[in-house]
C-alpha cells in the first residue's frame, strides 16, 4: 500500500529504489493486493512517464454544482521525472484485491498506454474519504468525493480491466506457480 496521507515517506522509498534499478530496461510493477492508500502512489506514476502529465482529479459535490466555501476537489498531476531506460517496457500486475491507489496507478498508466496491464480486473473502490471523531473513541470514515481519471473515467464500481486476463487458479498457486507473473515475464523478456 501507498502509507501516509502526504506519503512523503513512501515516495522517498519509490525513489530510492528506483535509483537502485538505475540500469534496469524493463520493469514489472506487481500491485496485486495492493489496498491503496495516500497520495504516495503519485511518484510511482510520475516514473511511469518523463513528462507531467495529468492522473485524474476528485469532485466534490459543491463542486459539481459550482457553489463551495470549502471544496475538497483536487486535480492530481505526474511530477515529470524524466526519462527511464525501462520506458515502453513496463508490465503492471492487478487483481481483484487492487483497490484505491493501486487503481489509479492502473488507469493512468493504460489511459497514456505507459504499461501493459496483466492479471484480473481490479476491486471498483475508488472514492476519497474523509475521517470523522464521533466520539467514545470511535471514528466514522465517509465518502466525500468521487474520483475521476483524466479522461472522465470513474473507477468506483468498475474497477480497471487488464489488457491482458490471465487468473491466478488456487491449484496453480498451490503448486507454487504464479500463472499472472509468469505470463508478465514472458510479456516482458518480448518487449
């Protein structure tokens, strides 16, 4: 997952491990599982591309109906990084259990074909929340704005489709075989 709701920390680890594959040509980036999370999962997307690029945007309901004193909507952009050697050569593995951050990594990088998008179609959860004291030590978490991505696609309820299905059987996995990243291997060793 992408921790942290500034996800400071996480972006400093995707860079450093980035830095660490300076040399690699191409890349799998596996977000099977992945729950989402911060913000953190934009520096993710900002080395997908060199360029900045717009991701998507959230929209409140004030601001579909143009009238906020405060309004929660924003328009999230790719930091542009710069070139990689594993540019055109990315493969990213997704599955039911990819929801929120994951998502949105999945969509921005098959909306600007930046990957080929491997395994099952994601979870459809994908909306920006906000955190509220209740009192008695409990917290209420709501929905407060829908998700968009650049092209107007919203996420919420449909999830991501791979370009390319491949499901994960339990009798492969208990056979130790990973069906979705063998097929990613085969897709990027042609690439």
């Amino acid at each position: 997952m992408f921790p942290g709701a500034v996800g400071i920390d996480v972006a400093r680890d995707i860079t450093k491990a980035i830095e660490e594959l300076r040399n690699c040509i191409r890349l799998i980036i596996d977000l099977r599982g992945n729950t989402g999370g911060g913000i953190g999962g934009l520096r993710l997307m900002s080395y997908l591309t060199p360029h900045k690029l717009p991701v998507g945007y959230s929209l409140t309901k004030r601001r579909a109906v143009r009238y906020a004193f405060v309004d929660k909507s924003i328009v999230v952009v790719t930091e542009g990084l710069g070139p990689q050697k594993f540019h055109g050569r990315i493969v990213l593995l997704v599955n039911q259990h990819t929801t929120s951050a994951g998502e949105m990594i999945a969509a921005f990088a098959q909306e600007n074909n930046l990957a080929t998008i491997v395994g099952t179609t994601t979870a459809g959860r994908l909306l920006s929340g906000s955190v509220f004291k209740v009192g008695h030590g409990y917290i209420l978490g709501l929905s407060v704005a829908a998700y968009l991505t650049w092209q107007g696609n919203l996420l919420e309820g449909k999830g991501i489709s791979p370009d390319i299905e491949v499901d994960l059987p339990s009798e492969a996995l208990q056979q130790g075989r990973d069906t979705q990243m063998q097929r990613s291997v085969e897709l990027i060793k042609a690439l």
